[in-house]
C-alpha cells in the first residue's frame, strides 16, 4: 500500500508549483501598453461607426440595397446563380445583368458570412449581418493597417496608422452603420494585400 504522505511531500509540492512558471507569459510594459492603446483605437473606430445607429437599424443610401439583394439571392439560390442573375429591380424594364455591371466580392463575403453563422447557430437574420457589417469591417481594417504601419516604421507607426484610419472622415462614412458597400471589403482586401505583399 502506497502512503500518500511520501506523495505529498513540501518540497515535492513547492518544485511542481514552480515548473508552472515556465507556462506563463513575459509581457513587458511597452508590449502592455500598445496591446492597451490598439485595443482603445480598435474600440474608437468601432463605437464611431455605430453613430448612424441613433436613426435606426436600416441600410443607408441606394447602393446597399442593391448589395443586400445580391448577396440575398446567392444564399437562396447558391453562389453560382449569380453568375448568370438578371436582376429585375434594377435598370428596369430589361434589369441589370449582376455579372457583368458589378464587383461579386462583397456579396460572396456577407452570404458566406451569413451561411457560416446560420450553421453555428447564430440568431441572425443577413439583413442584420449586412446592417452592421461595414462597422466591424471598418475596426478590422483599422487592425490590418496597425500591422501594415508597425512593418514600416515600428510599433508607433503601426498605432498611429490605425488611430488615423480610424478617425478619417471619408473612410468612417463609407464604412458606417448600415452603409453596406464595395469599400468595406475592398480596403480591408487591399491593405491586408499590401500587408502579405511586404
């Protein structure tokens, strides 16, 4: 019969308890007060484009609806329907072909989104994913630029890169509450690009 109290000695407890101390993560104050100060703007970015929610929950201007209609039609009909879609609500009376007359990215990018988050089972309806979209597109395109500017110049760089996209006046306005456009997508696209590129 084995005792536990050779188990269980002091020493034997005290050393076990110290190799836990290799596990833990070294963060040094500079690396505490960046992941602090990135955070904040990534924040600020986010709760400055949610500015047009105070009107409403709705899409803005012309255009996203006419985005929210194409990704609307490939999650009910599948990604490749658009590719021969004429829509009938546009350029009436012969409608617009959606192929040829506009950009598939951002509508293939919601109706993904939207397949993904239906089959984790996320209560939400792709009018409300492309309603706050362009808000979470702008933070996390806020994010790409802190790592496109910390590659140039280093981490200050990198913040005030992400602080300055965060609070540009045009940027906020096509990537507000409800403005669901092409920018969203293709400014993220083309920093994160320029980011793998270098």
């Amino acid at each position: 019969m084995v005792k536990f109290g050779k188990l269980f000695v002091r020493e034997k407890l005290v050393k076990a308890l110290k190799s836990f101390g290799v596990l833990r993560f070294r963060v040094s104050h500079s690396s505490l007060m960046v992941a602090s100060l990135l955070f904040l703007i990534l924040l600020l970015a986010f709760l400055i484009r949610l500015l047009p929610m105070r009107w409403g929950t709705y899409l803005s201007e012309f255009d996203p609806y006419f985005q929210y209609r194409q990704a609307k039609h490939m999650v009910e009909n599948g990604f490749s329907s658009w590719t021969y879609w004429q829509d009938p609500m546009s350029w009436y009376p012969e409608g617009r072909d959606a192929a040829r007359t506009s950009y598939p990215g951002l509508p293939f990018t919601a109706a993904s989104l939207y397949l993904v988050s239906n089959a984790l089972g996320l209560p939400i309806t792709l009018l409300e994913l492309c309603i706050a979209f362009p808000a979470i597109m702008g933070a996390l395109t806020c994010l790409v630029m802190y790592f496109l500017g910390k590659d140039y110049g280093g981490k200050m760089v990198g913040l005030f890169s992400a602080l300055f996209l965060a609070l540009n006046a045009s940027y906020i306005g096509r990537t507000s509450w409800g403005f669901f456009d092409d920018e969203t997508v293709g400014i993220f696209a083309l920093l994160l690009f320029m980011f793998f590129f270098l």
